[in-house]
C-alpha cells in the first residue's frame, strides 16, 4: 500500500508517464479545496490547479447531512460515497494522490476514508505550495466514469458520540483544533467553547515544519511517543487513539501522520460539532484535559 503522504517530487516522477499510473495501476490527483469561512473550492481550483487534477466537493462527496448531533461532517452514506469516487474517475484498483491549500488539513479527510477501506491513497505533502511546476487555470480534464465498490464504513475506525463515552476513560484522546479552541477561549462555530473531557491538545500545525512540509518521520514519531507508552513510559502495545477536530476533517491530519509512524488511530467522526450538540455530555475549558 502507498505511503500515507507523498512528496510533490516522487508525484512529479508519476505524473511523466504517458498515462499516469503507480505501480501499474491508474493514478488520480484530487484537489480537494474547502474553506471553512465559506470561499469556493471550485473557484480556488479554476483559478490554479495541478495539471490533470480534478476537484471534489467535500461538502457533496465526503459528508453527509444529519442531525446536529452527528457533527458538521458526518460521514455520506457509503452509496453516496461510491457514487462520487467513481463519476470522478476513482475505481477500484485506482490510487489516489489528495491536494488542498492547506498543508492537507482537508486534503487528509479523503485520504484517511479511502486507506480504512482498503485503497490506496496518500496526501501531496506541502500541498499545492509544494508544486515545483505551473498550474493549470482550466477546467481540468473530463474524468472516466469507474466502477467504485460500495463498503461500510469501519466501526473500528469511524467512532460516534457513543463510542468515544465509552472508551474515553482508557483511550487517549486528542484535540487537532487551535489550542485556543481547545482552552474555550473562542468558538466561532460550534454552541460550546471548550474540550472532550481529558483530551489532549495536539493541533495539527505541530506535524508541520516552517516549510509547511510534515516534519521528518522521527520527529513525527517522538510527538506521539507519549500517547503510546503507559504512566511509567513504556511503549504500550494496548494504547488506543482517538482522533478528532472541529468537524471530523481536520482531525485526519493528526492520524494520517500518526500513521506514518505505524500506528493506527481512531478518528471520532462527529468530533468537537457532534460533542458540543449533544445535551448532557460534560465540557471541559482551559489548558488542562
């Protein structure tokens, strides 16, 4: 299986062949711009893209629209989900290349729901910055329709409110949001300012160097060290974490790079929207879990 994040060199080496593929199977870049003040990743995309990407619609195609209570981002339905890998030109075989403009914080939400399927797919690592070529302004390319199998979604690896009540005690949970966000100092969207009880604050800019590039893998690893070994400091092979942000996309960042260490996270998919909407749930504030 691919790597979890690619630099923009080895995609470089990719995209020279006639028909890009890796490893002998077909090869699809996804620009996958979304802000969350409201601006057009479609337009974003337009007005630069990487040549032969193509964009996909967070909004239509990586989340659902629920209750309150399931967050701003539940997941789509896995028929939903099918639909729009394969009208993108994503199948089966495919392995896909994610992009946004923002180092992967969104970028990473796709890439994390195709690897627990079982596809491969990495993020572009620095993202659109890291691009060493021109951009494309067209419309990009026309994508082949291809069949995308339906498959539901991992409980393992997809947690809900209910889930994260009842691991919470044992699991270690962590926070991808801005530490002012985690201290409840300001809420710009959700109704509560404030943290999961006993969370973590890990915001997802410290997997990140100066360069906007994810930081060596070693120094990767030494970030998450304390959340695998128990109270004495030892690697604790039962140590389970939980992943979640603001709305169940940014949080992808921190378990892709904990991925790439060798450990597989769990990602609370309601996250901070869900927690916070749902009456009765304690709510922790300032700088302490």
């Amino acid at each position: 299986m691919i790597a979890p994040i690619i630099s923009a060199a080895r995609l470089v080496e990719l995209l020279r062949a006639e028909v890009p593929a890796f490893e002998g199977r077909p090869l699809v870049v996804v620009d996958s711009r979304w802000y969350l003040d409201g601006r057009s990743g479609e337009a974003a995309y337009h007005h630069g893209h990487l040549p032969g990407s193509i964009w996909i619609d967070l909004d239509r195609w990586l989340a659902g629209h629920g209750e309150p209570s399931e967050g701003r981002h539940p997941l789509p339905t896995p028929e939903t989900f099918a639909e729009g890998m394969g009208r993108h030109g994503i199948g089966e075989d495919t392995v896909v290349v994610a992009y946004d403009d923002q180092a992967g914080l969104v970028a990473g939400r796709l890439v994390w729901m195709l690897r627990r399927l079982g596809h491969d797919a990495a993020v572009l690592d620095g993202g659109l910055g890291a691009w060493p070529g021109p951009l494309d302004d067209d419309d990009g390319p026309t994508a082949e329709p291809r069949s995308f199998p339906v498959q539901a979604w991992p409980p393992e690896y997809f947690l809900t409110t209910g889930d994260v009540q009842a691991r919470r005690p044992s699991a270690r949970v962590i926070d991808a949001r801005a530490a002012e966000r985690y201290r409840g100092e300001t809420e710009p969207i959700d109704p509560q300012a404030g943290h999961v009880p006993g969370a973590l604050s890990m915001p997802l800019t410290g997997n990140l160097g100066p360069d906007g590039r994810f930081l060596p893998l070693e120094q990767l690893a030494a970030r998450f060290a304390p959340l695998l070994a128990d109270d004495a400091g030892n690697p604790d092979p039962d140590a389970e974490i939980i992943a979640y942000c603001g709305s169940g996309v940014s949080a992808c960042h921190n378990l892709l790079a904990l991925e790439a260490t060798g450990t597989l996270g769990r990602l609370y998919v309601g996250s901070w929207s869900a927690w916070s909407c749902t009456p009765g749930l304690p709510v922790a504030t300032g700088g302490q879990p």
